[in-house]
C-alpha cells in the first residue's frame, strides 16, 4: 500500500484551536462578507463549489450545512434570519479538501476483525491501522480490512471511493480531562473511515497506533491502542478504546509514562495487573504494570541494546503475543548509519518479566528497494498477528509505504538466544 494524494476528505477550515483571539473577527467579518450577497450570486458560487467538489466527496451538501451549524452556535448568529443557500455557502467558506494520506502511508498494526462471521474454514478477517501522513505532516489514523486465506494469501478489501472523517461526538459528563469521544458514520465502512485530530494536545497528530485485542475477566473483547498525541511542541501517550470500529473512545494517559512514546498493552491482565512494555528513556525496554489501564508509572528495566543492530536504541513494535512458548515480543533496533530493523525477545508466560531469548540478528531488515523513501533505511510494524503457525507482520517501509510478511513462528523461535 502507498500514499495516495487522490485520498481527500472534506474537513473544517479554521479550527477550534485556530479560531479564537484575533482570528474570531476575521471569521465574523468573512460571515458578513457571504451574508451580504444577493441570492443570484449565492447560487451561482455554490454552484461553482457544488460542481468542483460533488463528485469528489459523499453527501458534501449535509458537511456544509453540519459546518454552517458549528459557525452559527460559534458567532452566535441568528439563524432564521439567513437563507439555506447562503448557509451552506458559509459551510462551504469554512471547510477544506484535505490529502490526508499525500506523504506517507506507514507503521501499520494489525487486529482479528470483530466480524469474523461468512469466512472459509482456516480463513482469518483481519483489519489493519495505518499512520497516514497529509500536508503540514499531520498524522491521522486510517484503516483497511482483508482476509487472510490458507497458502500465506492476503486479499485486501476494496477501499471505497469516498473517505470520511470520523466525528466528534457529545462530552461524556464524567469524561476525564482531554477525552473525547469520535464515531464512524452509519453509512461508512472502516475502511473509508479516518481519525483525526481532535484536541490541542493532538493537534499535530495521532501517531503509531498500537493496536490489541484485549479480553477482559469476563470473556468480552474490547480493542484497545497506544498511540503518541502530538501538539508539535509536546508528545504524551494516549488509548484508543473501541468495542465495535464504531465508536471510539480517545482518553490521555495518566501517570509519569505517559509522557513517553511507544507503550504497547498485553492483550489480558497477568496476576490480576493490566502490563505494558514503553520506552521510558528513549533506549531501552521496561515492563509497566498497573491497576488502571488508563494511568501508567514508572516501571522495570526489561531489554537494553545487546546487539549491533540496536546499539543506537531499542524499541517494540506492538502488543506482546501470545505463544504456548511464552510472550513473543517484536522488538525494532536501530543500528550504525540509523538503519532501523526488527527483531523479537520471548518472555516467561506467567512472569514476563523473565526474558528467555531474544534474536542476535534481525528477523526483518531494509534492503534493496525497501532502503528508499521519505526517510530512508527503515522497516517498522506497530504490531502483528498469529495465523495458524505463521506471524502476519504488516511492517511500512522507509515511512512511506506499506508491505506484508508472513514468518513462521518456530524460525523466529529457533533464531534466539
């Protein structure tokens, strides 16, 4: 998979952030500018829009009229007073085209599909988180679905013709500070749908979503990712929680490392305790274990650079695995020249803090035309899966595109120390 600039969702032009201050009078008077055409213009300019756009975008009208909305509770306007045309015009003032994924496509995860119903038997439904990357390199979170079928096949679903942007839903009274809550629209698929932005601590981004299928006590399964907040000034963790890839719930983590990147959750509680694995000082691996999933401290040293190929820092690349064996870990080191590569540790099953081996030499390395891209040297996965016996490891390439690998799990296992 590539990026692809012809990838566009309509989204607000001036927002919450920017509109505020002195910027809250040029708003004003851009309303008033549009409010005082006469009909005949108003026609012929959102005729002009409507004719640029239509095709481009699904049920562009209703974004305009939902975006007018916003302007009007935002200015205060009165709006019995204003025409339908000329509110869809000021909605349409106010938006944008936006080439979310124009860059980079890359740093993927991957999850079983909630639906797992329809399929052959040995066939697995998987849906894959992609980092997507548009103009100013804003990052957002992008989806795809597919199946893998017996013989190491993948068949990706078809991508529908419009993407939408996920939207912002009500306040949770209770909600803690900086949660919000988004939804896919009724009529979207996962894979038309992308997560954007939502809060100033995001603003520049929602980045490397750790994906994970967690069960709970109870049995239920819930999909629960890691993934960086960005402000373009500051980073801090934050969780995606979701029961269904319908509604979704975006919550910062608390606690001292949350201030950190690169935390990826165990798909279940061990000894009654949520863990994590993170990189609290940017070079080596720790074990993190808490009673809340959703307020995380300081843990244990776990992994530092053994190696050559990690010399620089180590790092994981998504949610632990779990293996009769014990927790397989993916590992990603980064070596001379800042080539980056992946590898794996195990862990004991029942205390992970006990590493049982992990791999001299990298499972997965750039080569060839892999080594060329927005930033050269790198293969890096934000998460895999089991199928069968093999390792599905979607991985991006020099952050600008996405492959797919299948290893069978007992070559990594026979490659460790």
């Amino acid at each position: 998979m590539h990026a692809d600039p012809g990838r566009v969702v309509v989204r607000p032009f001036h927002l919450a952030w920017q509109a505020s201050g002195p910027d809250i009078e040029r708003v004003r008077k851009l309303v008033g500018d549009i409010i005082a055409l006469d009909p005949r213009t108003v026609r012929s300019e959102m005729g002009i829009v409507l004719n640029d756009f239509a095709d481009r975008h699904w049920q562009l009208e209703r974004v305009f009229d939902d975006r007018y909305k916003q302007i009007e509770f935002a200015l205060k306007l009165d709006g019995s007073t204003i025409k339908r045309n000329t509110k869809r015009l000021i909605g349409a003032y106010f938006c944008h085209e936006y080439s979310f994924a124009a860059a980079a496509l890359m740093n993927p995860s991957v999850v079983r599909h909630p639906d797992q119903s329809g399929l052959q038997r040995g066939s697995v439904r998987v849906l894959i988180s992609l980092r997507a990357v548009g103009e100013g390199h804003i990052s957002t979170i992008a989806f795809r679905e597919g199946i893998i079928s017996a013989g190491r096949h993948l068949t990706l679903s078809h991508q529908p013709a419009f993407a939408t942007a996920a939207m912002l839903g009500k306040p949770k009274r209770d909600a803690a500070d900086g949660e919000v809550s988004v939804y896919r629209h009724p009529e979207a698929s996962i894979s038309g749908t992308v997560i954007f932005p939502m809060t100033e601590a995001q603003r520049n981004g929602l980045e490397d979503l750790r994906l994970v299928e967690f069960e709970h006590d109870n049995g239920d399964s819930e999909w629960v990712g890691t993934y960086t907040a960005y402000s373009g000034r500051d980073i801090r963790s934050e969780l995606l929680c979701t029961r269904d890839f319908h509604d979704f719930t975006l919550t910062p983590i608390r606690g001292s490392a949350g201030r950190n990147k690169g935390m990826a959750l165990f798909p279940r509680k061990i000894d009654g305790q949520y863990l994590m694995i993170g990189r609290q000082d940017g070079k080596n691996l720790y074990l993190l274990r808490s009673d809340n999933v959703e307020e995380w401290d300081d843990g244990a040293l776990l992994l530092e650079p053994k190696f050559p190929w990690e010399f620089v820092q180590i790092g994981n690349c998504g949610a632990p695995i779990e293996l009769d064996e014990g927790w397989l870990v993916l590992t990603h080191g980064v070596g001379a020249m800042r080539k980056y590569a992946i590898g794996a540790a195990l862990l004991d099953k029942s205390d992970p803090s006990r590493v049982l081996g992990r791999t001299a030499s990298p499972i997965l390395s750039a080569a060839d035309e892999d080594r060329e891209g927005y930033v050269p040297n790198v293969v890096y996965t934000c998460g895999a899966i089991r199928v069968g016996d093999d390792l599905f490891l979607p991985y991006g390439v020099a952050d600008s595109s996405v492959c797919f690998a299948f290893v069978a799990i007992r070559d990594i296992l026979a490659q460790m120390q």
